[in-house]
C-alpha cells in the first residue's frame, strides 16, 4: 500500500520525520528512535534528503533499509540540487527496484544558502513541479509536495505561492506536506485557500513539538515566519527554566496537534530531529480518530 492507497482512508495519518545520520553515533540513535516510534504504528516516516555529498546516499540507503527492515511504509524526499535529470531518473529507478514507493518532490535550495539564488543543474529540472512530472512518467510511485502555510521566501505574494503550488499538485501529486506550523490558524488558512483555488490535494500538517528555547529562536528558518506572538511570551518567561519550558512546549503541541484533527487535517507530520521522547508524549495525550 502506498501513502497514496492510505490517504482515500479517512482516518488522518500520522508520521515522523527524520534525517540522514552524518556519523555512526548520529546512525545508532536514528535507529533508536526509529524503533522507539515503531510501536506507534505510524502511517509513515520520511527520511530528508541532504544538501549535498555523502549525506544523500545515506537518505537513500535509511529509506532502503526501512523498507527491508522495518513494519514502517518509507518516503524518501528528493531534490533537484545539482542533479541532473538523469541522475534523478536513475535515484527514482534505485529507490523503485529497493521496494520504496513513496517520494517527496522537492526542489530544494542551494546548498549552504537558504534564501539565496536558486541555480538550476544545467540538465536539470527547474521546479519541484517538474520533478512531479518526472516521478509520475517513471512509474506507479506515490508523490508528495511542499506547502508553505507563510508562503516560500522566494515567492512574490502569498497569491502567487498559491497559484504554483496549485500547479505542483496538478502536476500529479497524491498529497502535501506543510512546512512546520505553531499555529493551528496558520495552516487552515493555508488550506482554505488552497481549497478555494480549486485544488482538492489532501495537506498533511507538519508540527514539531518545542523543547528548547533555540527551536523558538530559530522559529523563521524552521517555520517560516517568526514565532506566533500570543505564545512568544509565555515561553520567554520559561526561558530560563528548561523544565517549565519543555512541558510548555509538550502542552503546545498536544493542543495544535488535537486542534488540526478536529479541523479535520488529513494528517500529522512529526518532525522529530532523530528524537522519540516529545513525539511519543504528545501523540500519548492526543486522541487521534479510529
Ligand atoms: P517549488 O515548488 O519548485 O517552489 C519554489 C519557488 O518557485 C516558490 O516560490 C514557488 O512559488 C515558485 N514556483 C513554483 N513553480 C513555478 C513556476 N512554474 N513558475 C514560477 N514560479 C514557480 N529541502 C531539502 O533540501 N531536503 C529535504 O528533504 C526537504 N524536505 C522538505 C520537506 C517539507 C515538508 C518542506 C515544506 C520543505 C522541505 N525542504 C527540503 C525545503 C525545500 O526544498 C525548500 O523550501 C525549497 O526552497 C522549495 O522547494 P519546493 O519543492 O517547494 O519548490
């Protein structure tokens, strides 16, 4: 069954996220926590593709090895960064052969410089869209794309991000997943106008519970927008009281987590940075739709 079989399911997906281990420590405690969150029979998992060099081997041999080695359903995310479009055939062919079939189509930024120019490989591919296309014409992989609840940077208007991630999804793609949100409003608003262009793409939520103080200070690179103001203050004042401030952020998370279920969002994807504990806490309080 691919992500896009279980998504006609009307009970939401769970899923967690992880990233490609650089070291054998960073690999060992992937694999801790990939077996910690087993149990919780999730939906699936996905597995980030790196900027560059040997990290994206290792996303495709994490997704492999899930696939051979686990009860999880793996999706690997893949990029355009300095790909070639056969390169990116033949990545589509290797992870189809090892049993993986579920992608992220994504096109990525130039490595090491988030908000700068994006340059396309010269037999490469222009947009995430275009990736899309290539996926769908390889063969019967299900497909995902990024949605930006506070537009892409790069994007002009919140207008035109609509306008092109519409596009992404005719393109051909089963489902999205959002950038992280701290806000429930921040991704219906999303939605809704999404659903009021038109497009019917099933929009999967992506959360991370907060636990520390540098996930609010890193709040516009991880979500895209600052952090949402009616919360800064209460966390500002646990600030110095990494307890308080860690059971803040579990509460947070249980709250925005049951909220986007009973709006009805199709799923939640939890990103976890290679931890179990906080995902495995929050899912424990929310009471998801059998
Ligand atoms: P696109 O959909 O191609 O959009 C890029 C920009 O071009 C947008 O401004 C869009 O509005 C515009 N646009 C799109 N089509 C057109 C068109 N036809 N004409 C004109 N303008 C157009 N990055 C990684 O490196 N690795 C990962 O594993 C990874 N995983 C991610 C997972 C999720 C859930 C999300 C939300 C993001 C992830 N990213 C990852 C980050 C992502 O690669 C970057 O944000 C990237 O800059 C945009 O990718 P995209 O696929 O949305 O691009």
């Amino acid at each position: 069954q691919t992500l896009r079989d279980r998504l006609t399911d009307p009970r939401p997906t769970i899923s967690f996220e992880f990233m490609p281990p650089k070291t054998a420590a960073d690999e060992e405690r992937l694999w801790t926590t990939i077996r910690a969150l087993e149990p919780l029979d999730p939906s699936f998992v996905s597995v980030t593709y790196g900027a560059g060099g040997s990290t994206r081997d290792h996303t495709i041999g994490v997704t492999e090895q899930i696939a051979r080695e686990t009860s999880l359903l793996p999706v690997a995310h893949l990029t355009a960064v300095d790909h070639s479009v056969t390169e990116l055939s033949a990545i589509v062919a290797r992870l189809a052969d090892a049993g993986v079939t579920d992608l992220l189509a994504l096109r990525g930024d130039p490595p090491g410089d988030v908000g700068g120019e994006w340059v396309k490989h010269p037999e490469g591919v222009e947009y995430a869209s275009d990736l899309v296309e290539l996926i769908v014409r390889g063969g019967d992989q299900s497909v995902g794309v990024a949605a930006f609840p506070y537009k892409h940077p790069r994007s002009e208007s919140v207008e035109s991000d609509t306008r092109w991630f519409v596009e992404k999804c005719h393109a051909g793609a089963d489902y999205a997943i959002t950038q992280m949100v701290f806000d429930a409003e921040d991704y219906l608003r999303l939605r809704d106008r999404v659903a009021a262009a038109g497009c019917d793409t099933p929009i999967i939520a992506g959360l991370m519970p907060v636990t520390t103080w540098g996930t609010v200070a890193r709040s516009e690179q991880l979500s895209g927008a600052p952090f949402p103001p009616h919360l800064l203050s209460q966390y500002d004042a646990a600030r110095d009281d990494p307890a308080a401030l860690r059971a803040l952020g579990i509460t947070h998370a249980v709250e925005l987590a049951q909220r986007l279920l009973d709006e009805g969002a199709p799923g939640l994807h939890f990103i976890t940075m290679n931890f179990a504990k906080a995902t495995r806490e929050v899912l424990g309080q929310v009471s998801v739709p059998a």
